[in-house]
C-alpha cells in the first residue's frame, strides 16, 4: 500500500482527540467512519447529477415524445 501524507488543521486535530476521548473510540476508527460517510454521500451526488444530465438529454415531455408513433 502506497503511503499517503495527511496534513490536518490544528482544530481538526484538536476535535479529533476531543471526540476520541468523548465517544472513547480510536482516532483511526473515527477517520475511518467519516471517510465512508464521505465516499456514501459522494457517490450519491455523483449519482444524482447523473440522473439529472440523463434527464437533460431531451427536453421533450411524453406527448412530444410518443407523438407520430403509432403501436400496432
């Protein structure tokens, strides 16, 4: 695994050690669950905001759509 260098702010640092102490959970947990928290609601824009461009690739509304079609 390739090594990654994480600079946080000293108030982010500081809620860190806050909240370990509060909620007596490891550090490392706490970053754990708050990037997957991250990535969930991430994922869900990113798929919203793909639902939305796929809506935005007519702008005909469903009569316009069906109009001149005929089923037999």
């Amino acid at each position: 695994m390739e090594n990654i260098h994480i600079e946080l702010k000293q108030p982010t640092v500081d809620n860190l050690q806050a909240f370990s102490e509060l909620l007596h959970k490891n550090i490392n947990v706490m970053l754990e669950e708050a990037l997957e928290q991250y990535f969930e609601n991430e994922q869900k824009k990113l798929i919203e905001k793909g639902i939305e461009e796929d809506a935005t690739m007519t702008n005909l509304d469903y009569d316009e759509f069906w109009d001149g079609v005929e089923l037999d």
